[in-house]
C-alpha cells in the first residue's frame, strides 16, 4: 500500500479519485464504509509528514469534507444522512477522525489503544 496514493485516491480533484474510496463511499452513497476508513487513516499514520503543502493541504480537505458530512448528518434541516450510523458511533468516529488528522498535523499520532475499536490495519502502532 502506498499511503499518498490512498489520500489522493479520497481526495476528489486529481486523476486517483475513486467513488469506492471512504470519502467517495461517504458522499455518493451516505455510506460510512469502515474497511475504506481503516485504509484512509492507515495512509494518515504512514504519509511523510509534510512532504508537500500541497499534500497537506489534500489531507486537510479530506479531513474538512468528512467533518462537513458528519455536521450535515447531525442538522436536522439538512437531507445529507449518514445511513449505516447511529448517533454514538458517530460521536466516536467524530472523535477518532479528529484526533488522527489533528495528530497529523501535530507530527504526534495518536496510539490505537485510546480509540473503542482499534484500526486492524495499525495493530503494529499499538
């Protein structure tokens, strides 16, 4: 897996961009897909960080889009709904998505073991 090309493969304005990637998953289908958000954050924890500022800047629309779905799912005067998610586990994904892009752009990553569901794909980070 090469973790550069799993961000561009989330991130909508290049030629990587697929509809069956988390984020496409998500917008397309209102579907929160878990297998695609494993891989997006393992491309998270294994992206050099701060290859590029245009890179970051990728990673950081990525990470606005998927909050903006999650605020839209939770205003009731919006049609946008996350449909295969209940309000707690959205609550702990809220909280998950923010931590790992926040650890992100910190340069300190948050350890698997303060998460309720631990991403298979990292088991070696914990």
């Amino acid at each position: 897996m090469n973790a550069k090309e799993i961000i561009l493969r989330n991130f909508p304005h290049n030629g990587l961009y697929d509809d069956s990637s988390f984020l496409g998953k998500l917008h397309e289908e209102q579907l929160w897909n878990i297998e695609e958000y494993w891989l997006l954050e393992w491309g998270i924890y294994n992206l050099e960080k701060s290859a590029s500022e245009k890179l970051d800047w990728e990673v950081f629309r990525i990470f606005s889009s998927i909050m903006l779905s999650i605020s839209s799912h939770l205003d009731k005067n919006d049609y946008f709904k996350i449909k295969n998610l209940k309000r707690p586990k959205l609550y702990e994904l809220r909280e998950r998505v923010q931590l790992v892009f926040e650890g992100y752009f910190s340069k300190t990553m948050p350890e698997q073991n303060i998460f309720e569901e631990v991403n298979p794909l990292l088991i070696p980070f914990i």
